[in-house]
C-alpha cells in the first residue's frame, strides 16, 4: 500500500477477518447466545438461537456445560477480532485526514534538528518527572508527523528540551523554547482503543500542541474564541470552575457542556500576573484535546450534539494557520 502523500505515518496492514461493523455484529450475536446459555432462569430443556440464527436445544447438564464453554471461548474470540478491526478502521481514518491535509500543504516531513534530553529537575514537581524514556526521540519524531511542516519549521529555531514525566505537560521558558514532558513508559500500557499505537503517542501529539501554541500566530485567539463561543451562562461569561479530582486546586475550566470539562481548561488567573496581555494571548487546552479526538478517532472532549466540532476546528487550524 502506498505511503500517504508528505507524510511519514506508515500504514499498517488491514485487520484480519471481518470490517468493523460486521465484526462488532458478530461479536453481539455471540454474547447474545452466550447470556442466553448462562440465563439462570431458564429450566432445561429449552431453546436458545445461535448467532447463524439457528436452535440449539439445551437438555442436559452435560451438554449446558460444553456450549458454555464454546461461547465462552467464541466470545473471546470475537471481542478481539472486533477490538482489531475497530483499531484499523480508526487507523484508516487518521490517515484519510493525514492524506487530505497532505493535499492541501506539505504535511508531516519536519522535525526538530536538535531537541536535548534532560533528567528531572532537582526540585520534585508535581508532574512527577522520572529518567528520561530510552526511545524518547522516536517518540517525539512521530508526534511532529501530525502537524504542517511550516508549523514545525516555525520552532526549529527556539530551544526544545524533552523529559519524562507521570503526567506529561509542556512548559515554556524564558529563552523562547520550552521543555516537553513526555509520558512514562507505565502510560504506554493504559487501556487505548484510539487510533495511535498507544496512550502515550496520543499524549505527546497533545503537548506538542502547546508548543504550537508558541509559534503559530492566531492559534491561542482561535481557541479562546471557541471556548468563549460556548462557555456562557445566559449571555455572561461562564464562571470557572475547578477541573476536580484528579487536579490541582489551581486548574479551572468553563465546563459548559463538553464530554470532559478539561476541554474548557483556562489559564486566565495564571496570565494575569504574567506577561500575556490578555485571555487571547494564553494557552488553552482546547486545540490540544482536540488533536487527541481528531487523530485518536474518539469523541473524548467534544459536545454530545456536535461531534464534529473538535475535528473540524482542529482540520480547519492545522490547513490554514502558519
């Protein structure tokens, strides 16, 4: 298969055995008959229809027991080809988006020529930064992929320091540049069914947003126009709100009406007593969360009655800004 246009993602090969929706068809027919066979109101004998549409008459325990045992291991079976073919449609969508915006400008092919790696710091934070991850540049190099090479291009020249973290974050500093903290190796296990290789590819595509953020003019102005576009409370601005357990007591957001209320994260009161001039001129949390549901293939942080609001932002910046 070809490889996208001016892009490095490679694209992995189709998933064995059904498409998606046919996979997760036959994966629900299975669990149907499966629960049918452990319905602990049923007097044997009786019927139950198998996935084919089939009966199969239940009459003895002995009989119970071994199709318990066959669905049981089909439902396995059958969750895993679901989860695989879910994977590679998702997957084939990032690259459709990855193609098109590849069409539109050159996409993909730049990185940064000398990024540093750095130990913790000796001040413990509360990210919770650990040793540097052994493939932190393969890391990093796959998370540029997602972005326009003028986008890319237009940080080269300010500094790029890359750590590890718990919690992964970007921070900025006085030299123009700023330090990425990239997920530890325990993220690259966390539970994913989004279209990256795993959680902590998704998280450094995230916090290279924010750098972004750093050299892209109008992009900060677009995010808090989007997030003010929603964040009212009958015409006023909505009052922020603590992002709750699991966060500082610092971090604050305008909720609104987002599957995940970082999506409106603000780092207004931050700015005040620093150097940005005002709300348009902070960092924001929507791009970034954007990208993940963008890239990922999720509706993790967007609105319930516009799914394709996040994407379409997102596409929009990444096509025309910079």
């Amino acid at each position: 298969m070809p490889a996208p246009r001016r892009c490095g993602c490679r694209r992995p090969s189709p998933a064995p055995g059904l498409a998606g929706p046919a996979a997760a068809a036959e994966r629900d027919a299975v669990d149907a008959t499966y629960e049918a066979l452990n319905n602990p109101l049923a007097r044997r004998p009786y019927t139950i229809t198998a996935p084919d549409g089939t009966s199969i008459v239940v009459d003895t325990p002995e009989r119970q027991k071994a199709l318990k045992d066959e669905y049981a291991a089909r439902l396995r079976t059958a969750h895993r080809t679901a989860t695989a073919a879910a994977k590679e449609r998702k997957r084939a969508e990032q690259r459709a988006i990855l193609d098109m915006l590849g069409e539109i400008r050159p996409y993909g092919g730049k990185k940064h020529p000398n990024p540093v790696p750095v130990g913790p710091p000796p001040t413990p934070t509360d990210y919770g930064e650990t040793r540097i991850r052994p493939d932190w540049r393969e890391r990093l190099d796959r998370g540029f992929r997602y972005f326009p090479d003028a986008w890319v291009e237009a940080g080269n020249n300010r500094p790029l320091r890359i750590g590890t973290s718990r919690r992964a974050f970007y921070t900025t500093a006085d030299d123009g540049g700023g330090t990425l903290g990239l997920q530890s190796p325990p993220g690259d296990r966390k539970k994913y069914d989004g279209a990256f290789d795993d959680h902590s590819d998704e998280v450094t595509v995230h916090e290279l947003g924010h750098r972004m953020e750093q050299t892209i003019p109008g992009l900060k102005a677009l995010e808090f126009a989007l997030v003010r576009r929603y964040g009212r409370d009958g015409g006023r601005v909505e009052k922020l709100r603590p992002l709750g357990a699991g966060y500082g007591k610092d971090e604050v957001t305008q909720p609104d009406e987002w599957f995940n209320p970082y999506t409106g994260k603000s780092y207004e009161l931050a700015a005040r007593s620093g150097r940005d001039r005002g709300p348009h001129e902070t960092n924001w949390e929507i791009f970034q969360v954007g990208l993940q549901d963008t890239f990922g293939r999720r509706n993790k942080h967007g609105r319930p009655d516009d799914p394709d609001l996040l994407p379409a932002f997102v596409v929009g910046a990444l096509a025309t800004l910079g």
